[in-house]
C-alpha cells in the first residue's frame, strides 16, 4: 500500500493526512433495556468472549453490588461505587481497572453518572446562579466521563437503564397510550459515541439499534451469548495488529496525544486523559501534561506542581470498592 503522510505542525498541535486504514479494535459497546431485562448478564456472556478469561473481566458496580449475583459463572472482579456518582468516581474506577490488567470493562450503570444522587443532573441541579450557564460549567465533567471510556484501551461495556416513552394514540374513538419505543436515561447523543447498542426487552431478547461493524446486520431478535462475543472479538482483530507497532505508528500515536493533551479545556478532562495512559506513557508525557495543566489553571509560578501532584494513583493491582 503507498502510504501519504502529510503533518502541519502549529504552535499547539499537529494536523495528518493518511490513508485510511483500522487498528486491532477496542470495542465499545452499550446495552440498554428496563429493570430484569438481562443488561448485567448479557454483558458478562459478552465479556467472556472477549476475552475467554473471567479473570481478565472487571464490573464497576453502581447498582447496589447486584454483580455479585451472578458470580456463579466465573471469578470476575467487582469494583464497587456509591453515590455520589460524579463522572470523576467512574474516571477513577476505570482507571483502576485498566492499571490493574483487565482486557473488559463492564459499567454498570453508566445511567447512574447521569440520573443518579451525585450526578450529573444532580449537580446541575444543586448549582446556584443561571441554569444555563451552569450547563457550561458542568458539561466537561460529563465530557471528560464519555472520553475515558472512549479512549481507554480496553473493551468497554455500559450498561444503560431505559424508560418506555408512550404516546396517545386514538382506537375505536378512544385515546388509548401506545408504547414507542424505549429511551437511555443518560445524556442525549451517548448511544451516537459507542459502536454497537443492543436494545434488550423483558425476555432478555436483544435487538440492535446501532452497529458500524456490519456484524448484525441481517440479524433479528436474538439471546446474546458468549459466542456473540467472540463474533465481536474476530471483528475488532481483523485490523492491523498493534502488538509490535511500528515507527511510524509510533510517531503518529506520540503526535495524537499530544494533540488530545493541547485540545483539553479543563483540568478535569486533562486529569482524566493522564489516568488512562500507561505508566510509561504518563512519564514519557508528563513534561507535556504538566505544561497544559499550568496553561488551564491560574497560579503563581511557585506554586505550579508535577501533575503527579494532583493524582491518587494505584499502587497495587487490586479490584475493590472506590471511594469519592
């Protein structure tokens, strides 16, 4: 293949033209349905073929340790959380997950980041001052959540809570309420950020309303099992294998985080991007993390800090319960 390089270096970041081309994927996944539709179990069976190891497969917990229900089906890692459930609670557990070696990542619920006590809404709602401009204040940390779980070098699973939306409809002269079609509680546009959204009903049937891998689109109704998994897992390995990646994808890889590192607005987002690289990655860049987080924050020259300064990292590979 002739491969076209083009990079425009400016004062803060790095532009590429490239031929088109797909890395060895990790998958991220959502999983939606009403109470006692199956969302945990199916993300565990889909997990398992992901990564044929039950070990190798962490739940961040946010439904009242209701993981622990299916331990039956293997030695799967629980991370336990609690409210509040601020989007910096689940940045940190699946930092911790990721440090501590784990190939899937399930998140259930990532409705809680939004509707629960702690969350989102909820800290919009407990603002003072205009409403609008709150949303201003309180969007990156939403942002900075979404973006942890999109560039985390793992396979990411989320679980989302539903309600059924209805409208009147007339029958025989008669305005009778009929079923839509069900609605994520989280924030409007998520299910737009992940690859594949399986809807499931209360029979644990699944359907599929968004995938960009092709791999469902002749199916129908179906019961997901660790074999839809491995289906998963075949399409995420027919990219380029990045095991043994080569100079200049190094090159290109070292020339995005930067970009990524420049393009952060908040501290919380640059924090958040620290705690989800490798610990080699994060002492390579540190120079550059420090400079952005000097760039985002007002103080006086004697009081700037190494970004380690601001982070609580992990100083063993243990899965347990987090705290805020």
């Amino acid at each position: 293949m002739v491969f076209h390089l083009i990079v425009l270096q400016t004062k803060s970041y790095y532009m590429q033209l490239q031929k088109a081309q797909r890395n060895k994927a990790k998958i991220k996944i959502g999983l939606q349905g009403a109470s006692g539709s199956g969302k945990t179990m199916s993300a565990l069976l889909l997990g398992y073929g992901l990564c044929n190891s039950w070990d190798k497969i962490a739940v961040i917990d946010s439904e009242n340790n209701s993981a622990h229900l299916y331990s039956h089906l293997g030695g799967y890692n629980v991370i336990g959380i609690s409210a509040p459930f601020n989007p910096e609670k689940y940045i940190e557990a699946l930092a911790l997950a990721v440090k501590a070696g784990m190939e899937v990542v399930i998140i259930d619920s990532i409705s809680h980041e939004w509707e629960g006590v702690g969350g989102i809404i909820d800290l919009h709602g407990s603002m003072a001052g205009n409403s609008f401009t709150n949303w201003n204040k309180i969007t990156p940390r939403h942002n900075a959540f979404v973006n942890a779980i999109l560039q985390s070098p793992v396979h990411v699973l989320a679980t989302i809570r539903t309600k059924q939306d209805y409208v009147l409809v007339e029958k025989n002269g008669k305005q009778v309420p009929e079923k839509v079609g069900l609605k994520g509680i989280t924030r409007d546009g998520m299910d737009y950020e992940l690859t594949i959204v399986f809807d499931l009903d209360i029979k644990h049937n699944a359907v599929v309303s968004k995938d960009r891998t092709g791999i469902f689109s002749n199916e129908s109704e179906f019961k997901i099992t660790t074999e839809v998994g491995r289906k998963i897992l075949d399409w995420c390995n027919t990219g380029e294998s990045s095991d043994m990646p080569s100079k200049r994808n190094i090159q290109e890889a070292e020339l995005s985080l930067q970009e990524k590192i420049s393009s952060t607005k908040t501290v919380e987002e640059l924090l958040s991007l620290y705690k989800i690289q490798s610990p080699a990655i994060q002492k390579q860049f540190s120079a550059i993390f420090t400079k952005r987080r000097t760039e985002l924050t007002v103080v006086a020259p004697n009081e700037t800090k190494h970004i380690s300064h601001y982070l609580k990292p992990t100083t063993n590979g243990n899965i347990g319960n987090t705290t805020a």
